[in-house]
C-alpha cells in the first residue's frame, strides 16, 4: 500500500515535525554550585549542553546502569545526574557537586516576594 500525502498537508507535517524535534529537549536547568560557580545544561536523551563558569560543552550520554551520566572526553568533563543533584567533573580538579535551583523554593517565593529573574550561565 502506498501512502499518498496531500500538498495541502505538508506545511503541518514539517510543522508537526518541528515541534517533535523541539520536545526532545528539555532544559535549561539552573544548578547552585559551591564557591560561587555556576552550572546550567539543557538535556536531550543523547546529549547535554552544559555552560560551566561561561564555559559551553557538549557531552554525550554514556551507560551507566545507576544515574544520567555525560562525558566529553576530548574536552575532559563529565556531568552525572543523581536526584536533584549534578556532579561536575572536570580533569584535573575537585568534583563539584551542584544543586537544582527550583524557582519556587527560593527565600524569595517563599516569603511570597517575587523572585528576580534568573541571570543567564556565563
């Protein structure tokens, strides 16, 4: 059997396909880290693009049976999901473990102030 698409369709069908490739990401998710380093990624199923300290990588999921995990290995970082946690691993230096910002436990939405906007990752 043979599919035959209407002219008239193809415009919502490479919209429709637009949006599906849109939905695979999710992100970006801001993460507080120690000693006022800042981490945001944005994750697809394959990849994560991470901005590390106005930093930017790209990083490929790996297996790993017990957490997301992502490494670049020409670059020497990797970036591992457990919780609302995110450990940093960069060669050569300490791991950063990093923790999710959620906008609406912060002071500022609990005291029923409204939050400042979040600064973009530099």
């Amino acid at each position: 059997m043979r599919l035959k698409i209407l002219p008239s369709l193809i415009p919502a069908l490479g919209l429709g396909l637009l949006l599906v490739g849109a939905a695979a990401w999710a992100g970006p998710t801001d993460y507080r880290c120690p000693a006022s380093h800042t981490l945001r990624a944005a994750f697809t199923p394959r990849d994560a693009i991470v901005t590390f300290d106005g930093q930017n990588y790209t990083l490929r999921r790996v297996r790993d049976s017990r957490e997301a995990r992502f490494a670049n290995p020409q670059q020497g970082v990797s970036l591992a999901l457990s919780g609302s946690n995110a450990t940093w691993q960069r060669k050569g230096e300490d791991d950063l473990v990093c923790r999710k910002v959620i906008a609406s436990l912060e002071p500022e939405a609990l005291e029923g102030r409204r939050a400042a906007p979040s600064a973009p990752a530099r």
